[in-house]
C-alpha cells in the first residue's frame, strides 16, 4: 500500500517553511528538489511543491480575510493532524502541550509526589503509595484525603481527577503542601512533598502461582522493562524455574528494542526476532548475538486481542521459533513501523516508515484502508472474533524448526484459542462496569473500614481464604444497592449469568486497594482466568513436540 504523498518529507517541510512564506507571501526560495533529495526534479516533487504552496497560501487568506484571528498554530495542528492520521491507522501527530504525557509511561518514570488515588464522594483520597516515590519518604498512607493543595481546596468542590493530577505534578525538586485528613491525626495535618522521580512499573504483577513457576504481567515496553523481568527472576528461591508464564493481554506495544531484549532472554543466539521493509526503509533483521538465560524450560505467552505491536513482534518470535506456546485470543495486528519527528515547536510526529514480519515471514500488520481509521478501529472492539474465521493458503506459515502450521492475516493466532465467554456481559454487567459502580464501590467498602479488614486479612493468603462466601456476598448487596443510587437499576436476571465476573472483580478490586496492584491479578489468575489456568496445565504437561532439554 503505497502512500498518496510523501508524508514525512511533505510534514517537516510545510512545518519549517511555513513562517518564512507567511513572511514573504511567496515561495521562491523553495525548490522542488528539496522536496525529495538535491537530485529530484520529477513531476512528482513538483506536485508536492505545489500542494506546500496551497496549504500556505490558504493560511495567509485566512489570515487575511477571515471574520475572526485565528491562532495560527490551531490551523497547523489542524492541518498537520489531518495529513497524518489520513496515511494508516498508527500514524499520529501530537501537540507540543502533549508530548511529555503520551511518552512518559514509556520513559519508566514521572515527576510528581508518588501516589494514586481515587474522587470518592467527591474527597480525593489515597488509593497507593508508590513504593520508592516522594509520598512514601514523608509518610502519606493510603487512606489518607487529601483537602486541600497549597491552600487551594480539592475535596468537596467538584474538581476533576485530572485537575488534581495536574496540580500534583511538576518540576523536580519543586515544593507542593498537601493537607491530608487522617483518622489517627484527628485534625488535618500538612505534608510538604518535594516532587521527584516517580517509578512506573511495565511490570503489573511477578509471583510464583506455584513452586518454581514464575508468572510475569507485562503492561507495555517501557525502557525499563527488560530490568523488570530480570528483576522478578532475581526473586525465584529456585535455581531455574520449572516453567514461566508471560502474559501480555492489554500490552499494547512500546519500545521495540525492549521487546528484542526480552526476547534474548528466552532465545537462542542466531535467532532472528523480526526483520523489517518498507518503501524508504530497506530490509532489515533484528538477529540475537547470545543465547538468553532462559532459553529452555516450558514458556507460555498469554496475548488477547488487545495484545499489538511490540507484544506481536515477540509472540511472534516465540511462535515461529517453536520456543513456546501462545494461549488466548488473536492479537490486535499493529505491525507498523513508528518513527518519531520532532517539529520545531516541540510537537511530533509519529510516522509510519515500514512493515513488521515474523521471523517465518508472517506479516504482522492487519489490512487496512487509508484514510479509514475510525472503520478499521471498529473493527478491533469484538476480540476473538477472527480466531475461527478460516484462514486461506496462501497465509499459510510454517514454524522455523518443528514445521508446524501457523497462519498470516494479521496479528498472531494463538496455538491454543480460549474463546471468549461473552454471555457474562449482559446488559447489567457492562452498565456496573461501564459507569464505574464497582471501582468506586471498592473503594468506599475498603475506606469505610481499612483498619477492620487489615486486621482480619493481615496478608493475601488470608484475605483470598476469608474474603468470601457470606463475607463477599454481603458486599456485593451493598455494591448492587450502591449502583442503584447510581442509576442502574437492580436486575437479578441479569446479574445471575455475570455473577462470578462481578465477584471476581470486586474482590480483585479490594485485593488491589488493600495491598498492593500485584494482588489484583493474583485474584483475577486464580478465580476466574481460563487463559491462565490452560497456561499451568501446558506447564504441568509440557507437548512431547517441545522437549525439556535444561
């Protein structure tokens, strides 16, 4: 699929040149061989010559003539946004104001005090404290509510989690007072926070579900990420784990140099991990060097629909390569290559220059249209639903040492499909869902008596054994009451089919907020996870086709 327009070249040279035409109302000093290199002078570079000129003289008129003034970055932006998200779906342009925030989960890490918290009845309020950030080093608890920011009320006043947020972040090593309502104080007390490095894990969850197996939750490829996972590693009490379980459902990509790194701790050296090809990019092959310390023993990757990108390019990896097994749904198919262009004012853009391919030659990339991205989305909201449609031969693939069949068409097929158990989310179960009763129920059942449930459930062990039957079914009458006064009306038809969904969220939701986001999942793995549970059954039972050789 060939682009319209040179989209890079077109973008930086309408950004740079844009001023000076302004300026002069003329674009004599822009040839058309700087349009493509010194020795381009084809029809084609013309016409993108003149269209630089229509979208420059169009802004002057404007300028010029229109009713109102017009900030002429609102029209750049405009114009720029609209050029870019018209190539391919993964394409993007974003503002200068934006950059810092859409790249620092893949930084690893924030300025800002440390903490997470929730607007329960309208009262922010602690929900965590990251461990290693500036709130733990002066003594916030979860629990605590926060009243006011440098003097500025925030509780009771109908501000925005976001307002808050902004409020709490800045400069490193800048000042911020908060006034935090704590029962133990009894009067509200100030806390002066000096703003630094605050740590975000890629790695949601690391236990060991069972002695010796490692189960590792993966939420992007951050810079860090690599170090993460070998971390987890580090906190086995055996020598070499008898199985490792990597879920990457809900990671929708990131660095890709990550994803290689990863991959080199499962794979064997002269491996290749991808190769890549575009019109302007020439073939080009990711290839490891050594081989990883964990490159034999039973590995499963667990992927959902949602799982693109960096996620694919390793699945795929392990696939092809007849390393391990993938358990789930279909992946996304997001196998476009991303470069990043900063423009002069800051702002950037994020510009597809070539294709992924598995290391058996499977494009990862799923068909698309250009300039069709609201369709092609649209299509991605139903996962699994691809996983039985049948596959032609010609998108027929074959593994890399033991030949077995695995299939092109975009994203990777799981070698064993756990289909989707849609009945559960009748209309009741996403309306709960879907206007945050549970989530914020969760929070107010555990901040009307934390001090109560951390005596009865000192640890997780003891929460998972007591926080249930009579105990979790109580709570969940005051969910479902509590979701009533806000709207949703009760239906017992329709909670029946989505009661074990209900419960488990719940409980993981209570899990989350009364330890730590690590015993979220380890609630979700062990009540209600088909993928997870097929995953320690292939670990239990490893194929012959896939022998054992530590």
């Amino acid at each position: 699929m060939k682009s319209r327009f040179a989209p890079l070249r077109l973008a930086l040279v309408a950004a740079l040149m844009l001023l000076p035409a302004l300026a002069g109302g003329r674009f004599a000093a822009l040839r058309a061989q700087d349009i493509t290199n010194p020795n381009d002078t084809s029809a084609y570079a013309k016409r993108v010559l003149s269209q630089i000129e229509k979208i420059g003289r169009t802004m002057i008129l404007i300028n010029n003539h229109y009713v109102d003034t017009i900030a002429p970055e609102r029209m750049a932006d405009g114009v720029i946004e609209r050029m870019v998200t018209s190539l391919d779906p993964h394409s993007n342009y974003i503002p200068a104001d934006q950059v810092a925030e859409s790249n620092e989960h893949l930084m690893g890490q924030f300025f800002g005090v440390g903490i997470e918290f929730a607007m329960i009845s309208d009262t922010v309020t602690v929900q965590r404290v990251i461990s290693g950030g500036p709130s733990e080093q002066v003594g916030l608890l979860t629990g605590d509510k926060i009243i006011r920011v440098d003097s500025i009320l925030v509780s009771g006043c109908g501000f925005s989690s976001d307002k808050v947020r902004s409020m709490l972040r800045g400069d490193k090593d800048t000042k911020v007072t908060v006034n935090i309502l704590r029962r133990s104080l009894g009067e509200p007390v100030d806390f002066t926070i000096t703003r630094g490095v605050v740590p975000l894990n890629s790695v949601e969850s690391s236990y060991c579900p069972e002695p010796g197996v490692l189960y590792v939750r993966l939420s992007n490829f951050a810079r860090t990420s690599a170090l993460e996972i070998i971390e987890a590693f580090r906190n086995l009490t055996v020598d070499y784990p008898e199985g490792v379980i990597l879920d990457l459902r809900g990671n929708s990509g990131g660095f890709v140099n990550s994803a290689i790194t990863i991959a080199n701790m499962f794979m064997e050296e002269g491996q290749t991990v991808l190769f890549t090809e575009g019109t302007h990019s020439p073939l080009a092959q990711e290839t490891l060097t050594r081989s990883g310390f964990y490159s034999k023993g039973p590995l499963v990757l667990l992927i959902d629909g949602t799982s693109a990108s960096a996620s694919e390019i390793l699945a795929g990896a392990i696939q092809d390569w007849d390393r391990g097994l993938i358990v789930g749904q279909r992946s996304f198919g997001k196998g476009l290559v991303q470069r990043m262009f900063t423009l002069a004012d800051g702002s950037q853009i994020r510009l597809t220059t070539a294709r992924y391919h598995t290391p058996s030659g499977r494009v990862i990339q799923t068909p698309y249209e250009e300039d069709n991205r609201k369709e092609y989305y649209q299509s991605k909201l139903h996962i699994g639903d691809n996983d039985s449609i049948p596959v032609p031969d010609s998108l027929v693939f074959h593994t890399l040492l033991r030949q077995r069949r695995v299939y092109g068409g975009g994203g990777i097929l799981p070698d064993y499909v756990i289909e989707q158990d849609t009945t559960r989310f009748t209309k009741y179960a996403v309306e709960i869902f879907g206007k945050g009763c549970v989530a914020e129920y969760a929070n107010i059942y555990c901040d009307a008596d934390r001090d109560g449930l951390k005596a009865r459930f000192p640890d997780f062990d003891s929460f998972m054994s007591g926080f249930s039957g009579e105990t979790l079914s109580e709570a969940l009458e005051g969910l479902y009451d509590f979701a009533q006064s806000r709207g949703v009306e009760r239906d017992n038809e329709g909670i029946a089919p989505a009661e074990t969904l209900i419960r488990t969220r719940f409980k993981a939701l209570v899990a989350r907020n009364l330890f730590s986001p690590n015993e979220y999942f380890r609630v979700l793995n062990t009540d209600d996870d088909p993928e997870f549970s097929k995953a320690l059954d292939l670990i239990h039972h490893w194929p012959a086709e896939f022998p054992d050789h530590r």
